[in-house]
C-alpha cells in the first residue's frame, strides 16, 4: 500500500456491540489532502454510520496523534451489515454463501464479522437469507449503516 496515497484514519464511537466507548482505525485513500477528503478503504468491523468507499472528513487531532474522523461528505450508497456466529457452523461457509450473494466482508474472529454490501447489489436476497440463518439460530446481525439504496430492502 503506498504511504503517499494512503492513510490511517482513526474513529472514535460507542460500539454497541462491544456496549463500550472504542476506536477503531481504518485505512483511507487520499482524496483531496489539503481539504481533509478521503475515501475509506476499509470494511468498518465495529464503527457504525459509515461504510467502505465513503468520503469522510479527516483532520489531525492533537489529543490523539493522528488523522481523526470528524464526519461524512459523501456517502458512498454502500451499506455495513455485523455478523455474528451463533452456533458451531463454520464462519467461512457464512462469509462464502454472503460472498457469493455479492457482498465482501471482513473476519474480525472465528465468529464475528463485518460484511460490505455494495449500492450496486440487491439488499433483498441478502437481507432473506440472514433472516432465514438468524430463524435457524446461526447467526445474529445487525445494520450499523444501511444506505437509503438498500432500505427498506
């Protein structure tokens, strides 16, 4: 990843699923430096609000030493989805079914993970079959960051 277009952006939120005050860093292409633009670069595993290729304000925070996310310019249409293994499945066959459905997601541990759903793929296929896996008690999720695209699915 080349330093000069990259940067590592810190978040600082209230996780809901972790029921604590977090921060999270994320990686970020470089938009428009001078103006504190960048587009993120990452699956958000905890932070809720945002979503992977967002363009978000930036700014260096003194207390915290490094770029801080201040808010979101553009949403990107894209839509974050939290993932939960509820039972002795295996988290790749979960991850793997969802990716085959259009949506790229990223393992935090062997039973959690946060999935991408691109604004360009139907939510309703997607939203069905974790209703369906939640039904079965396999997983729980939750929509920390459902874009208006993909609502209300």
């Amino acid at each position: 990843m080349p330093e000069d277009e990259y940067k590592k952006i810190l978040f600082r939120f209230y996780s809901d699923v972790l029921e604590e005050d977090t921060v999270e860093t994320m990686w970020a292409i470089i938009v428009d430096e001078k103006k504190g633009l960048y587009r993120l670069d990452n699956i958000p595993i905890y932070a809720p609000l945002i979503a992977c290729d967002d363009i978000i304000f930036a700014e260096y925070d003194e207390d915290e030493t490094m770029l801080t996310y201040r808010h979101t310019v553009t949403p990107s249409g894209n839509s974050t989805v939290q993932v939960v293994i509820m039972d002795d499945t295996d988290i790749e066959q979960v991850r793997n079914e969802l990716k085959d459905l259009g949506c790229k997601s990223e393992k935090m541990n062997s039973v959690y993970f946060a999935m991408n759903i691109p604004a360009a793929v139907d939510y309703g296929p997607v939203k069905a079959r974790l209703e369906e896996l939640e039904q079965q008690e396999i997983v729980g999720y939750s929509e920390p960051c459902l874009s208006d695209g993909h609502y209300p699915y």
